[in-house]
C-alpha cells in the first residue's frame, strides 16, 4: 500500500497551500485523488523538486481504473519500464542497423537489482519510469531523416520530460544540442537551412522557462546548504552513486571505481563532441544522442550530490534505489559508445560491460524477497480490523509513514477518505 498526504483537508485551503506554502506540497495524488484538480493543474503539481508532468495523468488513470490499488500501480511502472527498454533496443537498431546478441546487455541496465525501489517502494510514475521512457523516445526523435518531423518530436518530447520527474534536467541539454545542430548546419552543410534548429532552440528555452513559472525552491534534503562546507565531497558522493549503481559494495573501493567511471564518462563525452562535428549525418546522430544520455546521467548525479550530500557519505544514500534508474540512460550510452570501437578495445570493453551487468543484475537479497510484501500486508490487515495507525505500526514493525509526520499531515483523515470511498486497501 503507499498513500501520499495533504497538509489541507479542503480544497480551498489546499489551493491557499499551493499558492502561499513555502514548500511545494510532497503528496503527488492530492491533485488527482484526495483534491482533484483540473489536469494541466495536475500536470504542473510541484512534488518536491519536481513537477508530475505526465506522471499525474498515468496515476490518474491507472488509480481510477485499478480503485486505486498500488499493486496495478507497481505493474504499471513496470511495463514503462519494460517499453523503454524496448524503445532502447529499437534506437540501438537505428544508430548501428541491426540488433546482436551483445544487446541482451540493454534489458540488464534496465532491471539491475538495486533499482527495486522503483516497483516497491511509493509508486509514482513520474519518478523514474516515465522519464526514463521520455529519455529513450527523445533518442528516437533524434534518428528522424526530415527537420519538418524531428524539431516538433524533440520539442514535444523535451517539454513532457522537462515537466516529468527529474525529466527536468533534459531542458538544459536540448537547447545546447539545437543550437549547435543549427551552428553546425549554418557553417558546415551546403543547401541546409539552419533556422529550423534556431526556432527549435528558442522553443526549448521558452519550455524551460515555462516550467520555472511559479516554481517554488525544494530542497532535496532539510540540512541542504550551498555551497557545502566541504566541496570535495560532492565528487565523493557521486563516486558512490556511479559504483552502487553496478551493485559495488563498501566504502573504499566504491570511491574509486566511480571515479574511474566518472572519468570514463566525461572521456567519453570528449571523444563526442569532437565527433559531433563530423559532416557524415550518421556519425554525428549517433554521438549526439550518446552525449543526450550520458550528459542527462551526470547532470542527475551532480544535483544530486549538491542536495543530498549534507546526508553524508554512505553509499545507501548516495546509492539509493530509486535514484538509479536514472543512471541507466547514462551507462546505455557508454555501451553505445563501446559498439563504436575497433578491434580488440571494443571486443574488451564488451566483454567488461556484460560481465558487471550480469554481477550486477544477479539476485542477491537487496529487497530481501517477500519481506516487505508481508509487512504491508500485515499492516493492512491490523488497520482494516482496528483503525489504529500507531497500534498496526507496532504490531507489524512497519510504517506506512513516518512518525511524526504521518499526524502532521492527516494520515488518518486520508484513510478515512479511501474508505468511504472504498479505495486502496478498503476496496472490494
């Protein structure tokens, strides 16, 4: 079961929050279940850092059809997950021709093990699966032959993914990318017109613009400060997210093998942009979309760490699970980019890649199977036949939200809600 809260139990005060509250509302369905909205309200819900974007128009759907059951929710976000993966293997097919059976690595980036949180912890779809989806798509975007169909697909595309989860980041590297496209069109390319890319370019940075109207400052953690006391850390922390993300343990030896990944990322990106001037279409698509992904990894990595470093430097917070399918797109354009080497370098650098997908894709007992399945049961069974939140929280050894934030924000006036209306764990 995962329920999100309000701070107001009437709509008219819920707008007052919205627009007076110096903090964006956390409780990404108050919009679409507990105060609906209208839906370009919905899609603009601030949640956090973030806005909902096209995440509060598959909740809606999902929850209406399914009375609101988060295990439809969790298969939901599943099956995005599972159509982006799709979406990769048909944009590996675009840049390079054909499929192999070295891309059975792509599925494995998609479903390493330390994403479980993606499925089991609160399921919202804007945070992770979806703009992953959008990520994958915007590539495909890229691959189009003619400027009349692709500008409207890269725009479109950027625009849902500025405004889905942390999607947002995608909004700083479109308009970098039209812009050099149109540069490199205006110098380079005979009997081009560049000015498709320039419109393109100003539409984006109109989009990105857009989503900062009315925008409220969320920091990522109650202790953020910038700069932090400590700069170097910031590079620390992300050497633990990078190596959490292929399953590396400890503390360590985690800092150093995401340095060296970090630094294979940005040597990678350097080879890039050196390619991206090449006149040969086919080679400059394929780097840019490689820069596309791995640019969008690092910049999440590099926010993050600026507002979750004050957290300190353990790797279960700078790894945590439903942070890493952001990384995904990052490491899927390193295999790309490994796909594009010659001779022995790339047949070793394929071989390395499988080897720590597979480590890293191998059960290990990181959401210790059945465990928190049964917990919320439990603790759904406790509540249907007492109604007591603080009693089930004892009986079961779980909460569905921590205290004492669960009383600040009327958990028991939101169950109540789901059982009037015979929602969630009180439908029939």
């Amino acid at each position: 079961m995962s329920i999100c809260w309000s701070q107001a139990t009437d709509n008219t005060c819920y707008r007052e929050l919205q627009r007076y509250c110096p903090r964006p509302s956390r409780h990404f369905n108050d919009p679409i279940l507990f105060h609906p909205q209208s839906l370009w309200l919905a899609f603009r819900h601030q949640h956090g850092p973030h806005r909902q974007g096209l995440g509060a128009l598959v909740g809606l759907l999902v929850g209406y059809f399914s009375h609101w059951n988060t295990r439809c929710e969790a298969f939901a976000v599943g099956a995005i997950v599972v159509i982006a993966s799709l979406c990769a293997l048909w944009l590996k097919k675009r840049l390079y021709g054909s499929l192999s059976y070295w891309d059975a690595i792509i599925p494995m980036l998609f479903f390493m093990r330390v994403q479980w949180e993606t499925y089991l912890g609160t399921t919202n779809p804007a945070h992770g699966s979806l703009p992953l989806l959008l990520i994958m798509l915007y590539g495909l975007a890229w691959t189009c032959r003619s400027d009349v169909l692709k500008y409207p697909l890269v725009l479109v595309l950027n625009f849902l993914a500025i405004y889905t989860g942390f999607g947002l980041f995608m909004g700083l590297i479109t308009p970098a990318l039209l812009a050099f496209d149109g540069y490199r069109k205006f110098k380079s390319v005979p009997q081009s017109n560049p000015w498709y890319a320039m419109v393109a370019c100003a539409v984006s940075v109109a989009s990105l613009a857009h989503f900062f109207g009315g925008y409220v400052e969320a920091p990522a953690a109650d202790c953020f400060s910038f700069p932090y006391a400590h700069p170097t850390q910031y590079i620390l922390f992300m050497n633990l997210m990078f190596a959490r993300f292929v399953g590396v343990r400890g503390y360590y030896f985690p800092m150093v093998a995401g340095g060296l990944m970090i630094l294979g990322f940005l040597a990678v990106l350097f080879v890039r942009l050196r390619r991206i001037l090449s006149l040969r279409k086919e080679t400059r698509i394929t780097s840019l979309v490689i820069i596309t992904l791995m640019s969008f990894s690092l910049l999440f990595g590099t926010s993050t760490a600026i507002g979750r470093v004050c957290l300190g430097l353990d790797i279960n917070v700078a790894g945590a699970s439903r942070y890493m399918i952001y990384l995904v797109p990052g490491f899927l354009g390193l295999y790309f980019h490994a796909l594009s080497l010659g001779g022995r370098l790339r047949r070793y650098s394929l071989y390395v890649f499988l080897a720590l997908s597979i480590l890293a894709s191998f059960p290990s007992g990181v959401a210790h199977k059945g465990r928190i399945g049964q917990a919320r049961l439990d603790w759904k069974n406790c509540y249907l036949k007492i109604e007591d939140i603080a009693q089930c929280n004892e009986l079961a050894s779980t909460q569905i939200y921590p205290v004492p934030k669960a009383e600040a924000t009327r958990l028991k006036d939101k169950l109540n809600f789901l059982k009037n209306h015979q929602l969630n764990l009180f439908a029939k």
